[in-house]
C-alpha cells in the first residue's frame, strides 16, 4: 500500500511537471510569434525592394506599369461610351483601382496643372471626349510602400495634342484573404496621385 502511494504521488508529480513545462513551451512559443509578426512588420516597411527576390519585385513592377495603362484605357473608354449605365460601371471599375477614392489627381483635359479630384477629372472626361495614350515607363523611385512610375502621357481633346511627363505612385497593399480554414497574406497594387 505504501508502494502505491509512493508511485501514486511520483506519478502527479511527473503529470504536474509535464503540463507545466507544455504550459511555458505554449507561452515561449506564442512570444517567438509575436516577436517574429514585429519582424516581419519591420521588414515590410523597410522597402519593396528588400523585401522581395528580384524576379518577384519585377514582377510587381510589371503589374504597375499595366495598371496604369489600364486605367488610360478605361479612361478611352468613358470617353467613348454613350450609355449612361456603362459610363457608371467604368467609373466604378477605376475607383476600384485607386487607394483612395477621394484622391486628388492633375486635371489632364486642361493645359494648366491643376489639381482636381478623380471623380471630378471622370466627370471631365465624360463632357470632353479626351483621350490618352501611355508610352516609356520607367521607375522613377521606390518607396516602403509604393513604386514610382514614370511614363509619358499624351492628350488628345479635339484638335490640340499634349505630352507630359507624369510621375505616378503606385501603392503596394497587403491584403488578408481566406482559403477556407487558411489565412494568407496577399499584396495588392492600387493607383495613388499623379
């Protein structure tokens, strides 16, 4: 009988000790994860550049360049629609692509450098029929978050033809997305100010 209390009191010992050392293992483990998140959120903010292998940051860069162009084309195409449903689905399309909706832009139906906002400058577009055309992309810079591109942008609103050089942030986003059960992180370029 002394026996089994003897092994009775080791054994709930060994079990203590066991969850006790899982316990600080769980607690240990959980600091290394919210160390390592500070990290990486460091690491974010240094430069996309750091942050990505070559091949991936030209990759981005690529899809930078494309959705620029792809929002003169939109802009081609609200100039040309006639109906009014299609002119407030392409509207809604750019808005989509740029960080904020609210954002200031150069009036591009004008001479002048003046600054309007992006709905305005749509609506602009709308009444003038302008149209644009985008040509030699280049990187003009890099920043944590965003990309610099350059290109020249050249405006035709009836007879007068302009070309400008406009230099165009790029806003580099992650986004959380849920594949069922999983949760991945995702980076997203969105349009800022031109």
């Amino acid at each position: 009988m002394k026996r089994f209390i003897y092994l009775l009191f080791f054994s709930y010992g060994a079990c203590a000790f066991g969850q006790s050392t899982s316990a600080s293992q769980k607690e240990a483990t959980s600091k290394i994860q919210v160390e390592q998140a500070a990290v990486n959120e460091k690491n974010a903010t240094v430069s996309i550049k750091a942050t990505f292998p070559v091949a991936v940051y030209e990759a981005y860069q690529t899809q930078a360049q494309q959705k620029i162009q792809d929002f003169y084309a939109y802009l081609n195409a609200l100039a040309q629609a006639q109906d009014e449903n299609e002119q407030e689905e392409i509207k809604k399309t750019i808005l989509l692509d740029f960080a904020l909706p609210q954002i200031k832009v150069q009036d591009l139906t004008t001479t002048s450098n003046q600054s309007i906002l992006l709905l305005d400058l749509l609506n602009k577009i709308k009444q003038t029929h302008t149209t644009f055309t985008c040509t030699n992309f280049s990187e003009e810079g890099v920043g944590e978050t965003y990309f610099i591109i350059g290109y020249d942008l050249t405006t035709q609103n009836g007879t007068p033809v302009k070309t400008t050089r406009i230099k165009q942030k790029v806003q580099f986003m992650p986004k959380t997305k849920s594949f069922g059960t999983t949760q991945k992180t995702i980076w997203e370029l969105k349009l800022l100010a031109f």
